[in-house]
C-alpha cells in the first residue's frame, strides 16, 4: 500500500471516531433538553402560586413601596449582575453570547456611573473573568447542566445579602440576571432581567386592579400579617427567578449543544465523504502505476 | 360547595401530592391550625414541621415542610413549600446522620439544619407507625 492511501486511511478512521463522539453527544444533549424542559414545567405551579400570594399579601400590606426590597436607591453605586454561563464547551456561541450580554449590560451601567459586581455561574464564565483579574462577588461551578433548587437558593441568598447591605459597607443596589432563554428547540435568546429591586410588586398592583372584577383576591386572613407574610415571600420570589433563569438556561445550553454537535457529525461526515473520494482516486493512481510498471517491465524484456 | 377539601401541595421543583381530604393540619409561626370545610380564607407561613393531610377513609399523609407557606379559599389548600417531601421520600438514615451531625456542631444561630432533620426523622415515624 502507497504511502499517500495510508495516510489517507488514517485520516479517514480518526474523524470517523471523531463523529461517533459527537453524534453521542447530540443524543445526549438532546435527551438532556426534554428533562430540563421537564423541570421547567414542573416548577410552574409554584411560581404561578407564589406570585398569587404574593399579590395578595401586597395588596393587603401597608406601603409595599417601602419594603427593602421594592425601594429604588436614592443614589446607585453598585449593581451585580448574574452571569448564566455552561460549565462545559462544545455548546457553540452559547457561553460567548451570555458573557457578551454581560459585558453590554456591564458598559451601560458604567455609563450611568455604576460599578458592576459579577456573578458569575458556570465554569466557562468564571474562567473568562478570572483570566481577566476582575473580581467576582461569586462563583457557582459544577450544575449547570442540571441546576436543583438548592442551588438556586444559595444564590439568590448571596444575591439577598449583598443587596441588604448597606451602600456604604460595599452593599449592592440593583441585581441583574443574564440569562438564555429557551423558546423551543431552534432558537434561544439571551436575556437580561432584573430582579431586585424588585418590580413584580407593581405589576401584580396592576393585576388586582382590573382583574379584580374576574378574580378578586380572596379576603384572607394572614397569619402572623400580611408585612411579615409579604416579608416571608419576597425573598422566595427572587429564589424562584434565579431558578427559574437556571432552568431555562440549562435547557438552552443543552439545545445550543446539541446544535453545535450536529453540525460537528454533519462536518465530520462531509469530511470522510471527500477523503474517501481522495483516498480511492489514491488506490487508483496506485493501480494504474503499477500496471504501467508491469506493462513497461514486459516491454522492455519482450524487445 | 365542595364537600371535600381540595389540596395541592407543591415544592420548588416539582408537584407533590394532590387529591380530595377531609382536613390538613400544619403549623405556623403562632401555632398548629387545623383546616376541615368551610375555613375561612387564608393565608399563613409554615415553619419547619410535619403537615398531616387526612383523607376522607381516615388515611393520613404526612409531609416535611421545610419553609413555604400555604393558602386557604374557598375549600381549596394550596401548600407552597420551598422544599418538601413525602413521608416515604425520607431517606431516615441520611435524615439521622444530619440530625448527629447538626447536634454535634451545635450551632447557636442556625438551628435549621437540626430542625430540618428533626422534621424529616418525624414524618418518617409517624408514616411508619401508621402503617404497621
């Protein structure tokens, strides 16, 4: 066998490996998005219940505006924002596209004189800003693939902490959330929300205004009181966002990873199609020389 | 008006039970409130304790709550818990090694950890002595 059809087989078997190793991971990435999307759902009741309350207990509390966290700081100097990136690669632009979204989000708030605190989930975005000597206010690694309420409420507990504490003891005043969220199984978008302070009070005031004639909140006795109820839910409530942001974020990454590994199966099987084009017009030539030697070696002994 | 009570009781991650009962009992921050028909509306926090969920043949089912609230109207119980699980969930062994482990720390502050083992290793007895 010529030197040229052997490299070419080689070729040949290294991407043919390289294939069975994406198109494995295609299948689980797109196992992976049905059983994030799973969650997703199965955390709706509660949100759907939590804000129900919620609304309730604020349109019963005395001054919601005032709360801690409803109130608008006078002056703003600091924001965190929480960055939802993949722990792991070969999910195409999907951590790029968060940290980019980040860095916008980061430049704008610049401009209105704020410093910005990352907060930073997954591992890929944590390298990005440790490889660029920017402190971080936090650093969740190791779930993105399968976030689990408890971490959520890790964080959204730090997030809390540093939102209560005062400006002046390197307190934050505004909590903004990156993240992707899945639209279906083709596109995701990355997204910026935020979540403290808090602006849901607002709409739900709106709900039970003109709402309120299809589905008035029920006269409910709350227990110890609607400001230590309210008290009690608030925190919750930004929990189940960061959670939320987790989830679906999660089942975007799987869909931008399962993405991205089919065009890798799809190039791969492009690539061995040519090779083997390559490699039998190689085994070709080979023959057709070789013929030509016997032919010339005949020839010469024959005259 | 219904003449059962309608319960859902949902965590953070996922629906937990729900079905028809004839009254639930939980515990809030001023005390343990039992709920039967007709209760007016309400909406009350739940501290770390076992919920009693009696259906109408007299069964009883039993959950850990671990923080959460829950909302009363119209015969209907809404349980929102952070996180929550079944009496058969609890995995006793793990409840108890958490429980030791909260005791030998003996945290002053943070008596969660101790409680949420306290209240799994409850609504594990109580199912089983139930049951047998």
């Amino acid at each position: 066998m010529g030197a040229q059809l052997r490299v070419y087989r080689r070729r040949i078997r290294s991407v043919q490996a390289t294939k069975k190793i994406t198109k494995a991971m295609e299948l689980i990435a797109s196992a992976r998005i049905v059983k994030a999307q799973n969650r997703l759902h199965a955390s709706m009741p509660y949100l759907t219940q939590l804000v129900d309350a919620v609304s309730a207990a604020a349109s019963h509390a005395s001054d919601v505006s005032k709360h801690p966290l409803t109130a608008q700081a006078e002056n703003q100097v600091r924001a965190a924002v929480l960055v939802i990136t993949a722990d792991r690669g070969l999910a195409g632009a999907y951590s790029s596209n968060s940290i980019k979204e980040a860095e916008a989000l980061t430049r704008n708030l610049d401009a209105k004189g704020m410093k910005v605190v990352p907060y930073v989930v997954g591992r890929k975005g944590v390298s990005f800003y440790r490889f660029r000597n920017r402190v971080m206010g936090g650093e969740y690694v190791g779930f993105t693939d399968q976030p689990t309420y408890a971490h959520a409420k890790e964080i959204g507990e730090d997030l809390l902490k540093a939102f209560m504490t005062p400006t002046a003891e390197g307190g934050v005043d505004e909590i903004h959330v990156v993240y992707t969220n899945f639209i279906n199984m083709a596109s995701q978008e990355t997204k910026v929300r935020r979540i403290l302070p808090l602006e849901v009070v607002d709409e739900v005031m709106d709900k039970s205004d003109d709402g309120g004639k299809n589905n008035p909140f029920p006269l409910y006795e709350f227990e110890p009181g609607p400001e230590e109820v309210l008290d009690a839910l608030l925190p919750r409530y930004v929990e189940q966002m960061v959670y939320l942001s987790l989830l679906t974020s999660a089942a975007s990454e799987h869909a931008a990873r399962r993405r991205a590994m089919k065009s890798a199966t799809d190039n791969a099987e492009e690539l061995i199609r040519s090779l083997t084009r390559a490699a039998n017009a190689a085994r070709q030539a080979e023959i057709t020389q070789e013929i030509s030697e016997i032919v010339g070696g005949a020839d010469a002994l024959s005259a | 008006m219904a003449d059962q009570l309608e319960v859902a009781v949902v965590s953070a991650e996922r629906s937990l039970w729900s079905g028809k009962a004839k009254s639930v009992s939980a515990k809030t921050p001023e005390g343990d409130v039992g709920i039967l028909r007709g209760h007016e509306p309400m909406l009350a926090l739940l501290v770390e304790a076992p919920l009693r969920i009696e259906l109408e043949d007299g069964t009883k089912i039993f959950v850990a709550v671990h923080g959460g609230f829950f909302s009363v109207d119209s015969d209907k119980v809404n349980v929102i818990a952070e996180t929550a699980e079944l009496a058969e969930e609890v995995d006793l062994e793990r409840a108890q090694a958490a429980l030791a482990r909260a005791k030998s720390e003996a945290d002053e502050q943070d008596l969660s950890a101790l409680r949420r083992a306290e209240t799994r290793i409850q609504v594990a007895g109580v199912a089983k002595g139930v049951r047998s």
